[in-house]
C-alpha cells in the first residue's frame, strides 16, 4: 500500500471511529442502554482512540520502519480525532433534539410566527 493510500485508509477510519459513540444507544455495539451515559459515550470514545492508534502504527509499519513517538503526536492525534467527532457530536446532542418538532418559531420584524418547515 502507497503512503496516500494508508493516509486515506486512517483517516477514513478515524471519521467512522470517532463518530462511532454518537451513532448508537448501544454499548459497543454489543449491549443495549435505555440511555447511554456521556461517561460512557467517552469510553467508546477513547477506545476508538486506541484503535486508530494501532491502525496508524499498523499502517506505518507496512510503509516504513515504525518510527518512535513522543508525547506531542499523541497530543496532535488527539485534537485531530476530537476534530473528527464534531458532525456526530452535533448531530446527537445539538441537532437531534430538534428535528421531531414539526413546528419552527420564526421571529420576523419584531412579531413571532409560527412556520411549519419553510420560511414565510
């Protein structure tokens, strides 16, 4: 595999992993919750983490000699994988919530209105 193509293969699946906690109610996708916890969206969160860690080093590794890391990639690839989880995020905590409401309040020039769907 070409270095671009390990590049894509990481990142791809760094968006599916750090999305991953957001996308289901259940634990792993393995056990079910009524409500899963942020606590618990966070585990899978750092597990995700992990497994794109040894993604990377197994990728590197089948390019090129594994090179050693300090603590400043782990850092980068940290802030990288929190960049990655912001449309799961959005969508589970600041858009979900409001998509079953049918009816949207519009404030137009000073007096509210009630819109269904479309802009008056």
């Amino acid at each position: 595999m070409s270095n671009a193509g390990a590049a894509l293969v990481w990142l791809l699946s760094g968006v599916l992993l750090a999305n991953w906690p957001f996308l289901t109610e259940r634990f792993f996708f393995v056990f079910h919750r009524l409500n899963k916890s942020f606590a618990a969206r966070l585990v899978e969160f750092g597990v995700g983490y992990a497994l794109l860690l040894l993604l990377g080093f197994a990728l590197e590794a089948s390019v090129s000699r594994v090179q050693e890391q300090t603590w400043n990639f782990y850092a980068i690839t940290l802030c990288i994988f929190v960049l990655m989880a912001y449309p799961g995020f959005v969508w589970r905590y600041l858009r979900r919530g409001r998509l079953g409401r049918g009816t949207v309040r519009v404030i137009e020039s000073g007096r509210d209105s009630m819109a269904r769907g479309d802009e008056q």
